[in-house]
C-alpha cells in the first residue's frame, strides 16, 4: 500500500511502513492560517512583511517573505498580499495584480532570471520554479495563498514563519533569537523584516458575535462533513474537521464571507488531490464558488501551462515546470492554445515569443543572428541554426523623511531594530515612512531606546531578558547573548499526554483530539512492533457516558506494569500483584495521587490523577523503543500520532480511536458531539464561567501557552455536564490550563473562596478515624497547619513535578518525599527576574500562608505511601511567576440561615453530589467564629444537594427554590442537619 510519504507492506496483520523521501511543504492559506513544513497548524493576524523562509541553501543569501495587510474594519481581517523572494542578486515580488518587480521595475508573465523562473500556471495560480529545490504556488483567486515546496537538502536548514523541517513539530515555533515559543503571536513577532506592530490574537470566536453569522457559517461550511456530498469520497483519505473548523472561523472573521468560505473547501480540494483524489465538480455543489472562464476556455480541476499555450510551444524552459499536486484553473479546450490576447487559437495560429518578450505573427519571419527565421505553429523556424515631527525625536535618535534624498530609501520602515538585528536579513518593507531612528550603530530594542548590538535584549514568552541573562524550559537552558539564545539541552526531556474532561487527549507530540467512545481504550504502551510485541507497560482508560448529549470522560484509569496491576477508580486507587523490576513511589494530596514509576533502562514516568477526569503521563525514555496508543507514537511529529494498531497512519481521530479499543466488541465511534448544539441554554454560561481562562487572570501565562483549545474544551465540556457535577467539570477544564502554564514556570493563583476553592483547612480542625477514610471533628495540631497552594516553591527551584494541592510545610518549604520531612526551597539559578514588557494586570507575590475555601467532596487525607523509594529526575521549568490577582467577595451571601437564638449565618452553598439524607456537618463548611463565605460555583446560579437555585436579585441574598416539587426536600435539609445539631434549630431566613 503507498500512502503519502511512505510505503507500508502487510506483514502478520500489521502494517510494516517505510518512509520516503518526500519534499517539505508549507502552506498559507485562508488569510491567516499557516501550515509548517512539519505539518504544525497555526492562526495569527498581523500587519507587516515576514520571514516566511530562510536557509543556508538558498543561494546568494536568498529569503521568502510574505507581506500581510489589514483588509477590513476588524483587527484580525489580515490576508497574505504578496511573497516576495529576494537574494544579493535578485528581487521578485509576486502579488495579486499579475505583476512582478525587480529592482522597482514593472515586469510582466513570464519572467526569468537565471534559475529563477516566474510564469501563470492557470488563471488561478502563478508558480515560481526554480534550479535550486525551491517550488513556489501563488494562488491569485478567490483568495490570495501560496504554498512553498522543498527538496530534501533543505532538511533541518530552514527558519521563519514555515518553521525549521526537522521533522520535529513540537520546536516549529523556534525564533530569530533562537528559542522555542509557546504562542504562535510570539513567534510569528520575531519573524517581521520591518519596523511594525506586533500580531495580535483573536481572543473571541469571531462567529460568538454574530448568531446570523453562525448558523450561516456552519450551515454553508457543512458540505465538507456531510454524507452524499462531493466530499465525502475523500472522508477516508483526508480528515475534514480541521479544514470545516477552519471554514467556519473564516466566513465569520471576514466581512466578505463566500471568497474565505471558497477558499477554505478548495484547501481541502487541494489536500485530496495531494492524496491523488481529485474532487471533480466540487465548486459546482456551492453558490459563489464556480468560477467563469473568459472566451472558450473552460474549468478544469486538473491543469497547467504546458502544451496549453501559445508561449509553451515558444519557449518550453518558461512554462513547462509541471506541479506534483494538480491546480484548478481556466484553460484552452484539448488542441487550442492561449495567446497573448486571452484567446484560444489553434496552432497554426499562434504567434511566437522572441527572447527580448517581442513576438511575431504566423507565417511572418525575423531576422536573428542574421538569419531568417519563420514564425511556425508557434516555434521559429530558421535556415540554420519612494508641526515638525523631527521634534518628538530624542537622542541618540534623528528624524528621518521621505521626502529627503535618502541613502535608504524607506525611511523609518527600515530603522534598525533589536529584532531585526537577530533577524539577520535586510528589511523588506512596502513602502516609505518618516520618522525616529537610531544613530549609525545602534538598535531600537523593545522599550524604544537605542543601544549597541551587544546590549540587545532576548525574547521569550513577551518578556525581554538582558545579556547574560538565563531562563529555563522544559528541556533547554538558554543564555541571552547579543540579541539571541545559546541553549544547552538537558540531560534528560519528558513529554506529556493529557487526557482530561469529556475525551480531550493532547498526545505527546502535541495533537490535539476529542472523542466519545463507551469503552476502554489503551492510552500508551510499548511494545508495539511485530518483532517485538512484549510490553513493560500499558496504560488503559475505561470511558463511560456521562452526559445526557451522549458526551463520555473516563471512569477509570489501569495501570498494567507486568504483574504489577494499579486501578485508579472512585476517588482512591488499588494495587494488586508485584514486580520486582518496577520502582515505584505514591504521592497523595487532597487534589491529586502522583505516581513516580521507573522501568529501569526504559522509562521514567510521572502520571498524575485528579481523582476525577484529568489524568496526565509524564514520559522520558533511555532508548527509541516505539510507544503507541492514543496517546501517539512519541517521535516528535505530530502528523503521524494517528497511527493505529495495524500501523497505517488513520486520516481521522474516529478511525485511530477505533483501532485502539481494548475490548473489540465494543461498538465504533462514528461521530463527536457537540453538547453547547444539544444543550444551547447552557452555552452562554459556560462561556461566561470560562473566560477566566482568557481573562486578566491568567494574562501572564497568554504568551507562554496557547489558551484558546483550553477555552474551547471547557466550554464544551461545561455544556456536556448535564447531570451533575457541573461546576467541577468546570473547575477540573480550567485546572488543566493553569497546570500547563505550570508547566511553562509560571504559577496562578486562580482559585478563589467564591470561585473553584479548595478546603484544605479542614485537615486543620478534622483527623481520619478508623479505616473508612471517615474524619473525626475537634481535631487541632498546631504543628500541623494545611493550606492550598498553587504551587509550590515560587521563583525558586523545585525537585519533584508542580502541581496545586494542599500542603503543610511553611511558604518558602516543600515536603521532600525521601527525607520525609520540610526542606527549605532552593534559590533560583536566573540571576534577576525581568519586569514585563508592558504593564499587566497581575502583580507577582510570595505565596499566602493561609487560605479559607471549601471542597464538594471530602477529599482524603494529604500524605505519602511508598513501596520503592524512588527519586526520578525530572526537567520542570523554574516557577518565574507565582500570580495573585486580587478579588472581591460577593457583596451577599447566596443563602442566610437563622437560628432560634437569633444568630445569623451568612453560607454560600455550593453544589455536592451526596443524597440529601447523607450530608457533613455544617461545622465542616461554616466556620461560626469569622462567618466565613465559601462555595465553588461563583455565578448567579449554584447547586445544593442536586437542586439547581438562584440568588433573588430583589430579596438580596434570599433562596428562590427554581423547581417548586423540590421544596420539600430541601425543607428535610434542613430539618436534617437540625436533628444532628440540637444546639441550633436552623431554618432558612
């Protein structure tokens, strides 16, 4: 079987591939989506001229720009205008209007210069070819694209906005200054070739503004998902949810809908015929997308300039450069051929083009080289062979116009910048602009000042870093010298595989999917190849529905270590059977069990499980041996993660999942549901509770971890948590973000009283009594104090992997687990902590000592359990930044109890997933002496004991009972808890 790129031979039921050398390709498509060569997906909207490629194998010092321009009322209606490729000794500027420029001369198709060829592949696309392994496509209509190709030489010798083509998709974002970024905005930023603003992120669903616009968007962008279209024959080939998710984004961003919406089915068009099916009449099945053709040319979906024009059979060195993926175009019925007026001739009647772009007419004749030569069929025959505003700039910087007779020619569009300088190319700019640069010699830096080279600051995460300065990343250290970063790999580099609320999975190599399978399903193992087929370890999820959309999330985790079995099940876990060759550690906290697991010579392992949804597998290797399951093969790509258990690569998550199911009588999953459509009265909520994510509460860790797929996968999963639960399903989506940004070193401290808490006080006042997990109350050791944090040991270095939880040692301590006992944290190795760049909203504090706040359940009691000691040696980042925002209680309390003695209790319930005839003391939730406030959802509408209320607005604070029948068991609440406490007669204000 031949797939893209590879070769695969069946060998005992399992697929036995090859790769191939096969070119790198990156795309620019839609306005503001790139594709890497290593098949890394992005989105950003900005206004400037980037570096789209560079690399040592470009000759003469050859660079592939792209220049974006604003192109509506919108900040984010940016669209790619141009591609320029200029070297010492050329400049070529292809754009829409079929012009071309070199040295600011006017040039018309086709056009030549030494290996460089330019000419109009269809009325569609215009393709630069050239001699040294660099393919260019120009799509002109309806939108303006391009899609670069390379040969194999140019392997791991590129950088820009197509990223480095290591094969590795995780380090794609690798900037100018040498260093990976976390958001594409960043590393898109370090890539401009002129002196402009930064790329901003759309922070909103553009289609949220618009219901109108929503419905339309979907409704017209559905054709590529639905059966008994023109698309689904390529269903199987090619999976259509990134291309419809990305049609949908388009028709609502954009103010001229149908051409983004055009370009988005003919993107997926164009990826089916790279899989060599071509989609015959596939604009034919939508309004506005056919395409009419001048004269008696037709459409084709399958065309080129070879043999098709009269130029062609001229010169066959200008046109005749055939593309490996088929281009839509316009083109002369078979045996006619365009001319220079538009029109399909015949031969015969074809003019023929001379070498200074002159031509002649049929059976007329020149004279070349004092010979005669007739023009034949389109071939010569011949008889033998660009207030005063200098006032606002301050020294060392001068003023510079445009209108002076300047040595460089644009002005302040090319002032010398900081950027640029590790940029290391000349500026690119579009046009000329006045204004304040630098003395000779000096660079604008990030604040504006101008300073030598050797003074240039490094970028990383929005922050500016000086000379000398390191930072540390999950695998790197890195030193800032002169404008760029030296890094230095570790010894050792872990990745992770997440697999969180309702069938979220981030695999290892950073693909993101979401299914809802009913059934257990191997998350990783190895062992995977034919040859060798024994597996040390296997990670199974057991998912089961829990959402009356049909949505599912895992029930259970097994952790298969030889005979060594760990369940992880109901909030606790079991260990059966032993295996002396495992080592192993368990670490308890109220909020999470963290297993430390070393499979000597293998594999050391962290997998850490919210008791809940959220479970994450922390890997680094000692050898290459293949891991597999859903959570992708760990080989630093993520474009072959779906490879299923035959080892072909699936085009869909549907079809990976399926294969990797542990039970194969389980029924196939053959859609994914979208509980915000089943449940639309809970989506407004949802996105209300979610936006913390992008709200000034975690704006510290925006620049350091994309926030957006988080955004989105807790407002699908707070839709699909419709029968309780509600609010931790909530809090878990969020949590998974504020461990990620964790993660990049920087600590949020998002949780609130009001919002999400967490009630590790109550190991304060409460001991465990027998061996139910039971607590006992009037428990108190003061030399035993519990608190939550966010993490711990902020702006100083940290052994184990970070997590949130409740702990007990002193702000500036963490718990060893060898020494079993509070060791003061180690200083950081970074020698200052840079200040922002640009103000921002969060402030950085030393950890609180203390904390009120509530949990739904009884969590079990902080402590650790070993069988082996073990301490693997982990690579996490130093935690830069522990962020406090400040916050205000609500100004009443959800719900006020009296009691006959006259006291008032002001409570904030909260949602629990207990009987109502099976509830905790009140003491565990109030405490009497301070009236504290605690509840975990912050909106108007919370829960108590599975009944839904909402605060009365005009009865300040009141209970409003939503559901009439449900009074009377809320009446027994109460009643209930005044039976356990005789002191207090408790009944609602």
């Amino acid at each position: 079987m031949k797939a893209a790129c590879r070769t695969c031979k069946c060998v005992m039921g399992q697929w036995n591939c090859k790769d191939l050398p096969c070119p790198g390709r990156c795309s620019l498509e839609g306005g503001s989506f790139v594709t890497t060569f290593d098949s890394r997906p992005y989105r950003f909207h900005g206004v400037c001229t980037y570096v789209l490629m560079k690399s040592s194998s470009l000759p003469h010092n050859g660079t592939l720009m792209a220049v974006y321009e604003k192109t509506g009322y919108s900040h984010s209606e940016t669209s790619l205008s141009a591609i320029i490729y200029q070297s010492t000794k050329d400049k070529i500027v292809i754009s829409q209007n079929d012009l071309l420029t070199d040295d600011d001369e006017l040039k018309r198709l086709p056009y030549r210069s030494g290996d460089i060829t330019v000419f109009r592949q269809s009325s569609m696309y215009i393709q630069m070819h050239t001699n040294f392994g660099l393919e260019l496509a120009v799509q002109t209509l309806p939108v303006f694209q391009a899609y670069v190709k390379v040969g194999s030489q140019f392997k791991g010798r590129t950088l820009g906005l197509c990223g480095n083509y290591n094969g590795d998709t995780t380090d794609d974002f690798m900037t100018s200054m040498d260093i990976t970024e976390g958001t594409a905005s960043l590393f898109v930023d370090s890539w401009r070739a002129g002196n402009c603003h930064p790329a901003l992120e759309r922070e909103t669903d553009p289609c949220a503004l618009s219901q109108l616009n929503k419905i339309s968007a979907e409704t017209h962008c559905s054709i590529l998902t639905k059966k008994g279209t023109v698309f689904e024959k390529c269903h199987a080939v090619v999976n259509p949810i990134p291309f419809y998710k990305r049609c949908v984004y388009q028709a609502c961003n954009y103010e001229e809908t149908f051409p983004y919406i055009c370009s988005a089915l003919g993107s997926y068009a164009r990826a089916c015929s790279s899989m060599g099916l071509i989609l015959e009449n596939w604009r034919s099945s939508m309004d506005n997308c056919t395409i009419t053709c001048t004269g008696n040319q037709t459409f084709s979906y399958n065309t080129q300039a070879c043999d098709r024009t009269c130029l062609s059979l001229s010169n066959r060195a200008l046109e005749c450069h055939p593309t490996d993926i088929p281009i839509e175009g316009c083109q002369c019925p078979k045996g006619m051929y365009l001319n220079h007026k538009n029109e399909c001739v015949r031969k015969s009647h074809c003019p023929c083009y001379l070498e200074d772009r002159k031509y002649i007419l049929p059976d007329q004749s020149t004279m070349t080289g004092g010979i005669t030569c007739y023009c034949v069929n389109g071939r010569l025959s011949c008889a033998g062979k660009p207030q005063n505003p200098a006032e606002n700039c301050k020294a060392p910087k001068k003023y510079i116009s445009c209108s002076d007779n300047l040595e460089n020619k644009y002005g302040a569009a090319c002032a010398p910048t900081c950027q640029m300088l590790a940029t290391g190319i000349e500026c690119i700019p579009t046009k000329c602009e006045s204004g304040c640069v630098c003395a000779d010699g000096l660079y604008e830096n990030l604040d504006g000042r101008c300073v030598p080279a050797e003074e240039c600051p490094c970028e990383y995460g929005g922050l500016a870093y000086g000379r000398g300065e390191q930072i540390q990343t999950e695998c790197e250290i890195c030193t800032c010298t002169k404008g760029k970063w030296k890094c230095v790999q570790k010894t050792r580099c872990s990745s992770t595989c997440n697999l969180y609320g309702e069938g979220h999975i981030t695999t290892f190599d950073g693909q993101r999917f979401v299914f809802d399978g009913n059934c257990e399903y191997i998350l990783a193992m190895d062992g995977c190849s034919v040859n060798r087929p024994i597996s040390s370890f296997k990670i199974v999820t057991e998912n089961v529905i829990c959402g009356k959309s049909g949505v599912t999330c895992s029930r259970s985790i097994s952790i298969y270590l030889g005979n060594l079995t760990i369940i992880l099940r109901d909030e606790t876990f079991a260990i059966s059977g032993e295996n002396p060759g495992i080592r192993y550690k368990v670490k308890k906290n109220a909020l999470h069990l963290m297993f430390d697991i070393i499979i000597p010579g293998k594999y050391n392992m962290t997998l850490i499980w919210n008791k809940h949804m959220n479970f994450f597998i922390k890997i680094s290797r000692e050898t290459q041996e293949t891991i597999c399951g859903l959570c992708g093969n760990y080989n630093g790509n993520m474009k072959d993660d779906f490879e299923t258990r035959s080892k072909y690569v699936a085009s869909n998550e549907l079809e990976f999942v399926n294969s990797w199911k542990e039970n194969p009588l389980c029924g196939d999953v053959y859609f994914v549901v979208d509980p915000c459509s089943k449940n639309p009265y809970r989506k407004a909520w949802a996105e209300k509770t979610c936006s913390v994510i992008n709200s000034y509460v975690f704006s510290a860790c925006h620049n350091k971890v994309n926030r957006m797929p988080y955004y989105e996968a807790c407002v699908r999963d707070s839709c699909g948590c419709d029968i309780g639960g509600d609010c931790q399903c909530m809090c878990d989506a969020i949590a998974v973000y504020a461990m990620a940004c964790l993660e990049k070193g920087i600590c949020i401290d998002w949780r609130t009283p009001e919002f999400c808490p967490v009630y590790c006080e109550y190991y304060n006042s409460h001991k465990r009594k027998g061996i139910d997990d039971a607590f006992s109350y009037g428990y108190n050791d003061d030399k035993c104090t519990w608190h939550y944090r966010p993490c711990n040991c902020p702006n100083q270095n940290y052994k184990y992997v970070n997590i949130e939880g409740c702990y007990n040692c002193s702000h500036n301590e963490y718990f060893d687990h060898e020494e079993e006992r509070c060791m003061p944290c180690g200083q950081v190795n970074v020698t200052t902590t840079p200040e922002p760049s640009s103000p921002s909203p969060v402030t950085t504090v030393q950890p609180k000592v203390t904390r009120s706040s509530t949990t739904s359940t009884l969590p079990t009691a902080p402590s650790t359990s070993s069988a082996k000691t073990v301490s693997p040696e982990t690579t996490n980042p130093t935690i830069t930044a522990k962020i406090t925002v400040p916050r205000t209680s609500p100004s009443q309390p959800l719900f006020t109890i009296k009691s006959t003695t006259g006291r008032t209790y002001n409570i904030n319930f909260y949602h629990t997933k207990h009987d109502y005839n099976h509830h905790y003391p009140f003491h565990n939730y109030l405490n009497e002496k301070n009236h504290g406030h605690y509840t975990v959802c912050s909106l108007i509408t919370f829960c108590l004991i599975n009944r839904c209320f909402n605060r009365d607005r005009t009865s300040r604070g009141h209970l409003t009972i939503l559901q009439d029948h449900d009074r009377k068991e809320n009446s027994n609440f109460l009643n209930t808890y005044s039976h356990h406490n005789s002191e207090h007669n408790f009944q609602p204000a």
